[in-house]
C-alpha cells in the first residue's frame, strides 16, 4: 500500500532512521474489507527491542530527557498540526488496516490530533508540591520521567491510544519503545514518520512491529524498560504483567470490559437510543468501553427492545471505505472467535440484526450486528466479552437488581445510568463499579479530558486527561534541614 506517510512500512523506526529488521523477514497484513494483501511489515524481534530500548535510553539520557518542559511541549503541538493536516491520509490508512468505516476512521485521526494538542499544553503544568513539616525543615516535592516507558497497543484503535499513551508519556520526558500490533500497525509507522518530521529527538520514540509472543513478549520482559502500558486481552495482560514482575517495573493495564448502559422507566428513550445501540456497533463492536450490556426496567422493556431491533434492523455493513454504519471485524480470525460466541446462543431470542451490503467482498471479515434479548444476565454472551457487533438486552425489576446485573461480571470498565431522578443518578453513581461512569450519556464525545481506565478484569492505572501524567512520572520527595 502506498502512502505518502508510509516511506518505508517494511521496517522498523529506532533512533530516528527507518532500519530492516535484524530478521529480514516481514509479515503479510491483510485487507479486513476483501480478505486480499494489503501490505508487507516489518518482523521485528528481541534484537531490534534491543536496539530500540538502547536508543530510548540514550534519547532519555541525552538532549531529550534535558529538554525543557516547555520546549518538549513545543515539539508534541508540532506533531499534532501534522496529524492535524493529514488526517484523511491517517484515515483512510486506518480504514484500510482496520476495517472501521472511514469516518469512524477520520475521528480517531482527529482525537490524534486533539491528544497530542492536549499534551502539548500539559508539559509544563504538571508541578510537585510543597508539604508543611517540622521547624528547620522545606520539603517538597518532584514530578521526573520514569526514563523508557514500552508500549504495546491493540489493533482496535491504533491512532487513540497511541494519543493518550505515548503523547503522555513523552509529554512528561519519557522515551518511548511503541509496539503496535501486527493485525494493524500502520497509523503508529505513519505517527513516527510525522514525529520525526516535527523534529521529535532521535530516540525519543521508536516503533518495532512484529509478533505479540516475539517482539512484544522482548518489551515486556526487558531489563532496560522503567514502565509498560498495555492495552489489549486479559490473558495477554496477565502474562505482560508477571514479566514485567521480573524487574519489578510498574504496569498501566487496560484489558477490555462487558459494559452496561442502565436505562430506568423515567428515561428519555428518544435521547437514549442513539447511545445505547452506537455505542454497541463502533468499529464493529471491537471496543474495549463497547456497551454490550443494556439492562431495561421491566415496565419498559419490550418498548427499549422494539426500537432497538427497530435500528438495528436498518443497519447495513459493509467495506471500509464504503463507510457504512458498520465495517468488517479486523481479521478472519476476529470473525471465527466472534462466530463462535454467537454458535453459544441457546436461550437468547434474536431480536434483529443487520444487513451484511450485496457488494461486500466474499472475502471481508463480515459479520451482521445482532440484538438478543435476554433474561439471563449470567448467560455466558452476558458474561464474556465478544469483541463483535452483538448487544443484549436483560430486564430488571428494581434499583438494587439493576445494580447487581451491572456489577456482575468481572470487569469494571464503563457503565452508564439513563434517568431523570436526579437522586438516583448519584446513587447510581456511587453503586456502578466502573473506572468511568456516565449520566444520561455514553462515552462523552471521546474524552480526550477524562480518566479513562478500569477495575478488575478490566485493568488497573488510568490513561487519559490529565491523570495519565502521574502514571507516566514517578514522585521524589526532598526534605532540606536548614536550621
């Protein structure tokens, strides 16, 4: 695939110069929308971690890590007027790699953008603080990098994570190892090519794709990296964290959640439709804050299924670039582990489903969102996290019932109440166990601003706003005895 933001996708970006991989190998990347090649990318292995930590280390250690805060700042919103200005060629790449509809594709390239606009402005806010002590004594605090910070992304939503993960940890002077994943990698080599163009440090970030149990097993368990951020499956999450146990390094987790949207009698439905089927559908459902889970008082139930299928039945999917309301699953393999839940599904009714376009390539990793209604909320389609354009709608006949159905599971992501009783909707609040919780919303138009992480299965640490800052710092405190 050409691009003009792809000089080189065959290869790895280390130090600032785009090198083969010490494997010579690549790997084959495929068109999720036909099922034809797409592009070739490099394999990158331990050696190449290797190199890209040592280049990190040294871009920490030299004029990067000295840079002033400010000047840091400087470079990120030089970054993200590039992004800024090449969002249709970020879109259509992530498109094209993902499989997401293209305007889908085109907001994520714009949240890149307002990420590292957001980052920019934080480099130099993020301050230590005084701390009143005993007679003869100043104490203060300190905010400094951790130094290599590695990161290893999903293939979901490449261009945003890489904003709240790498824009935060360079923002705060980290040298950053990024690993993307294979399935769709890419928007981050077009994200290195665009920060070397804006005068990022050689060093400062480096991009090694290749294989999660070749180059990003050697990223987790290296040495010579102070922090990891991982975003991705709970078992991979689980292994990532007992290597990085081995040298003792702190771990940002977010793994994935089973979210629920709580919709009580006194809801405006009108209002509320949008959300609670969008937030189903995006990006076909390969969304780690994706509300799988609409939990509907009993006396409006039938009502909230009826104008659910009613949308759902007008859902059409489709290739990527045909932008319609829903794109193919990422990979074949996506479409075999999503097709297997759905085999799972004795004792759900299906309310609707999607239409899968006449023109879609026989090839693509099509599958028709569906809608079950469900009065088992320990259903394993309830429990487990899909990962595909599939929403159950389970009824609830009080507060407290509602709120057992929502915590039941062992994620802990994001959770929404829609009600008009404004003394419910802090109650409801307080009693959801989820890292963010939404009111009579979903989602807030991404958020770029707002914490965003998990408990549980879904992880732990937050990324995003402001909070990502101190994950990416660690604190010293200095205690001067001065008489």
């Amino acid at each position: 695939m050409q691009s003009p933001l792809l000089p080189h996708p065959d290869r790895c970006f280390i130090a600032g110069d785009w090198v083969k991989p010490a494997s010579g190998t690549t790997i084959a990347v495929t068109d999720p929308s036909t099922g034809a090649p797409l592009v070739e990318i490099a394999k990158g292995g331990a050696n190449d971690i290797d190199a890209a930590v040592a280049a990190a280390r040294a871009a920490f250690e030299g004029d990067w890590g000295r840079m002033p805060a400010a000047e840091r700042g400087r470079i990120l919103a030089r970054i993200g007027a590039l992004v800024q200005e090449n969002v249709e060629a970020l879109a259509e790449l992530e498109a094209r790699d993902v499989g997401k509809p293209l305007t889908q594709a085109r907001n994520d390239a714009i949240a890149l953008a307002r990420y590292m606009e957001f980052y920019a402005g934080s480099a130099d806010k993020l301050m230590g603080e005084t701390i009143p002590y005993l007679e003869g004594y100043t104490v203060y605090t300190l905010r400094e990098a951790h130094g290599v910070t590695g990161h290893i992304i999903p293939w979901n939503y490449p261009m945003q994570i890489i904003g709240r993960s790498v824009g935060a940890a360079l923002t705060t002077g980290n040298a950053c190892v990024l690993k993307p994943a294979e399935e769709a990698c890419l928007t981050a080599l077009a994200f290195a090519e665009l920060a070397h163009r804006a005068g990022l440090p050689a060093g400062a970030l480096n991009v090694v794709p290749g294989l999660g149990e070749e180059a990003g097993a050697a990223l987790s368990g290296h040495g010579g990296v102070d922090h990891l951020s991982f975003t991705g499956s709970v078992p991979v999450g689980k292994l990532i964290q007992k290597a990085a146990a081995d040298h003792v390094v702190p771990v940002t987790l977010e793994l994935g959640g089973k979210s629920p949207q709580v919709v009580f009698a006194d809801a405006d439905l009108d209002a509320a439709l949008p959300f609670l089927v969008n937030a189903g559908i995006q990006n076909a459902g390969q969304t780690c804050s994706a509300s799988s889970r609409i939990l509907v008082e009993a006396s409006r139930y039938a009502e909230v299924v009826e104008k659910m299928a009613a949308r759902y039945a007008a859902l059409r999917c489709g290739p990527a670039m045909d932008d319609l309301d829903v794109g193919p699953l990422v990979s074949a393999a996506q479409k075999e582990i999503v097709e297997g839940f759905l085999n799972l599904s004795d004792g759900l009714e299906v309310a609707a489903q999607g239409t899968i376009a006449d023109d879609a390539p026989a090839g693509g990793a099509y599958v028709a969102p569906r809608l079950f209604a469900a009065k088992d909320p320990s259903h394993r389609l309830a429990q487990d996290e899909i990962f595909g354009p599939v929403q159950l709608v389970i009824p609830f006949a009080d507060e407290d019932e509602a709120t057992a159905i929502a915590n039941g599971t062992d994620f802990g992501l994001v959770a929404s109440c829609w009600t008009r009783d404004g003394a419910r909707q802090m109650r409801m609040a307080r009693k959801l166990r989820a890292g963010q919780v939404f009111l009579n919303n979903y989602g807030a138009g991404g958020g770029v601003e707002l914490p965003f992480g998990g408990r549980g299965l879904s992880g732990h640490g937050r990324e995003k706003g402001f909070e990502a800052l101190y994950g990416f710092t660690t604190l010293k405190t200095v205690a001067a005895l001065h008489g």
